[in-house]
C-alpha cells in the first residue's frame, strides 16, 4: 500500500494540543478549535463563538458516520474510508485512487490581505481538512444558543468520510513582493504562457490558492469546499469552480472510467513508484521537496456534434476503440499502441490521433499524471448540453504540461470537439507533519 492510498488511522488524542503548541508566532495565540472554527469566529462576537464552539462536536472521539458501500463498475466504494492528512510527505488527493467525484476551486488573494492573513488562512484550512477527512464537522452544526451561528454548515452530518481528500495549491501571486515570500517560490512556479489553441476565459483562468476536494459521496465533496470557503472572510474571494460528477482516471488497480465522449480514459497514465518518482514529485527542492505542480484546465466538449460523429472518426480521433479502448494497433485495452505500424501505406494509428500525440514515445518519454473528472453545468444559452472535462494534472516540471498541450493545441483531431476555456496552474506543497499546517516553512 502506498502511504497516500486510503486507509483508517486513528487521530490520536494529543494531536489537537499538539497542534497548537507548534503553531508559530501570531498563531500562538488561536486556539485550534478557534483555527478549526475559524469562519464562524470571524462572523459573530466573540463571546457567543466561544460558547457555540464548547458546545461543539469537535472533540476527538466525535462519532464516525455510519458504513455504507457503494459500488463503481467493478470497484466497490466503501464510504467509510478515510485518507489521513498528517505524515503523509505527499498530499492527499494525487496519488490516492481517484475517488468518484471532485469539487475544484480557485480563490483570489484580496488586495487588502497581508501576510499574517495568509498564515492564518493556510493554517485554519490545514487544522480544518484534518477534521473533515475523518469525516467529522469542523465546529458546532447545532450550536446551543439561538443566536449562535454553526460552525459547520451541516450537510455532511451522518456521512462517511467517504475517502475525502483536500489538495491545497498556492498559486505564483503568493510568491510576489506583497507578502516577502519570494525567496520561497517554487523554481519553475510561473502564470502558464498562452497555448496554441487557447481560448481561455478570464473569469475561469488564475488563482492564487486552489482547493481540490475529492470524495466518493459528492456531497462530502462540497460540503468541504463550502466549509472551507466559508473561512476566507476577507482574507480571499472565490474565482472559479468546477463541479466534478464523475472521475476520468484511473489509479493502480481501478477499473479505467469512461470520460463524456464514451471513451476509456485513463489506461496509460503515470503508475509505477518509478513514474512517480521520475515525473511528479520533487526532490531536493527545499521547503518543497515532495511537493508537486498542479495544472487545471477547464475543457468544454461539444458534445451534440461528437454524438453524430462516426464511430470510425471517433475511434480514429483517439487511436483507440471505443468498448474494449484498445489501441487500434491492437486487441486489448492494455495493449502498447504500435505507432509505427502502416496498413496499405497508411498509419494504423493516425500521427495527428489524441494518443499518438500524448503517448511519451512521442515526446521524448515526458510522463504527466493525469487526474480528471468529467463535470456539467447544465444547459448553455443555445439550450446545448454544457459539459466537459476537468483535466487536472500533476507533474514536477510544469513545462511537460505546457510542451504536450502545445503539440495537442496545433494538430490534435480532438481539437473539433473540444474547447479549453479555463486554467491555471499552483504549487501544491507537500503534507504537513501531525501539529504543523500546509506552507508552514513560509512563514518561520
Ligand atoms: C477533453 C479533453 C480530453 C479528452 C476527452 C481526453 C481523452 C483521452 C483518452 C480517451 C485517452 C486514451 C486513454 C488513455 O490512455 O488514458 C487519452 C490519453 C492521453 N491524454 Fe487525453 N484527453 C483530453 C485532454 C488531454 C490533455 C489536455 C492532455 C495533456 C496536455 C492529455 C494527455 C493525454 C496523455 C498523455 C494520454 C496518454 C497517451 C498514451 O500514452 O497513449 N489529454 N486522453
């Protein structure tokens, strides 16, 4: 098991006073509920937040949510899993197992906030992703008084963890002159130039901070973004969401899913320790060794126009089948695609096909990890079907995204199908150890 994978680990009882006994400087002072419940804190009087908070159910021991098992083709869910958050060198929510479904935000740093804003922020969020990731409240859903305000909004009371994960990335702004926190940035964190192809939306592209929460009951999912969001005050606003129902990827072990054109995504993606090591996380990089980059693009598909499509065109568009997703080169989905071959002098695999753009035979071996989720917005103002895919990836050196999706933007077939409206791109530290929060080295 890899140390990221899913697994039950009791938070034992010091960890709470732990963390607050390492918490530095201006920190010193919050208590870790007050970190925790730090959203309703900032919103009522401080007398009525402390007795809502006392009455609340952050104590350890809060009651886990009842089992319950759901099933994913031949994967079975078990929504009483947990994903720890502490002592995990490597955050949740990229090597774990893609769970079923992702809610994925971005926040702009106000102009107004300070450093010590930014401090307090990434330490209410860590204290409070730990709590939400064993599945428990992040305050009171009930305070006593009536004219208290719940610490947690609710929606999740009586569910599971259901595999829970929150991925933290800071985006190039924080790294800038107004916080003194330059000497910190990550060596290759940079906005991504513009791509070949690109018709990116202001309102959807950028960010300073990122929150990706993925869970196997969409409801767990939101409820964390909410929660979370609800602890920016002033410190932040939203920029742009992502409302993932369904995964796009597969990890070791996972039957491949389907994205929204019906075709198997996810086959041939980083898999192996060596892959990982080789192409995700980064070494010797200081404060941000075994840390990563995170690139998000928000890919709308047109999808009335690809249902009419043939599926000879559809196929050839991949080089893949559609049921079994082999390589046309081959029988079975796991089959090494044969680029070279030629059938009556012709590729079988066309040069300008999705995989034999991407595939790392074709681009000097470069492997990205890819972590998508396919999502809808319902209905544009045409009344068409407005959905695509959150194409979410990680890779320890953003120019391996930026090469590839430049050969896909010049010459992909898919590129009649598809439209790439948002983006951005964050460094995502590594875990904290159990007492500290994600970031911590920025600021000691
Ligand atoms: C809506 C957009 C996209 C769709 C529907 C899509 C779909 C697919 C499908 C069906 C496969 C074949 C199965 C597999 O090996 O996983 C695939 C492979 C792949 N895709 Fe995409 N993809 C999209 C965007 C992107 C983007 C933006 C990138 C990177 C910049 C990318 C990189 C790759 C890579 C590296 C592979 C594996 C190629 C191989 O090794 O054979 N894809 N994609």
């Amino acid at each position: 098991m890899t140390q990221d994978e899913p697994k039950a680990v009791p938070v034992p009882a010091s960890e709470p006073s732990d963390a607050v006994a390492s918490t530095p400087g201006a920190l010193a002072g919050l208590s870790r509920r007050r970190l925790v419940t730090g959203a309703a804190g900032s919103a009522l009087a401080g007398a009525a937040v402390g007795a809502s908070i006392t009455a609340g159910v952050l104590a350890d021991g809060a009651p886990a949510a009842p089992s319950a098992v759901a099933t994913d083709g031949a994967d079975a869910v078990d929504l009483t899993a947990s994903v720890p958050f502490y002592d995990q060198v490597h955050q949740g929510g990229i090597r774990t197992p893609p769970q079923r479904h992702c809610v994925y935000m971005t926040f702009t740093l106000a102009d107004t906030a300070t450093r010590q804003q930014l401090q307090v922020l990434l330490a209410r969020w860590s204290a409070a992703i730990s709590q939400l990731v064993q599945g428990k409240p992040i305050g009171s859903v009930q305070p006593a008084r009536p004219d208290a305000v719940g610490g947690d909004t609710g929606e999740a009371h009586g569910l599971g963890p259901a595999s829970l994960t929150v991925t933290v990335g800071l985006g190039p702004a924080v790294f800038g002159k107004r916080f003194g926190l330059q000497s910190f940035k990550p060596a290759l964190l940079a906005d991504l130039p513009r791509i070949p192809g690109d018709t990116l939306k202001p309102e959807l592209t950028g960010g300073d901070l990122s929150l990706q929460a993925c869970a196997d009951d969409p409801q767990v999912a939101y409820h964390a973004v909410r929660n979370l969001a609800r602890m920016v005050t002033t410190t932040a606003r939203t920029h742009w969401v992502v409302l993932g129902f369904g995964r796009a990827s597969a990890g070791p072990g996972q039957e491949t899913p389907r994205n929204l054109m019906g075709f198997k995504d996810g086959t041939r993606n980083v898999s192996s320790d060596d892959d990982y090591e080789r192409f995700v996380w980064l070494k010797d990089a200081g404060w941000m060794t075994g840390g990563t980059y995170q690139v998000a693009r928000k890919i709308l598909i047109t999808i009335e126009t690809w249902d009419f499509d043939r599926i000879s065109d559809q196929q050839r568009i991949f080089g893949r089948t559609k049921d079994e997703g082999a390589p046309l080169t081959g029988q079975r989905e796991f089959d090494t695609p044969d680029f070279a071959l030629k059938a009556d002098g012709e590729h079988v695999i066309d040069p300008t096909s999705h995989i034999a753009l991407a595939a790392p035979e074709n681009n000097a071996g470069v492997k990205i990890l890819r972590r998508g989720y396919n999502f809808t917005d319902g209905l544009n103002d045409q009344g068409l079907l407005d959905a695509g895919l959150l194409f979410l990836s990680y890779q320890n050196d953003p120019q391996h995204f930026i090469e590839l999706q430049s050969r896909l933007g010049r010459f992909d077939l898919l590129n009649e199908y598809i439209r790439h409206v948002g983006s951005a791109i964050f460094a995502i530290p590594p875990a904290p150890p159990a007492g500290r929060y994600i970031g911590q080295e920025l600021f000691e």
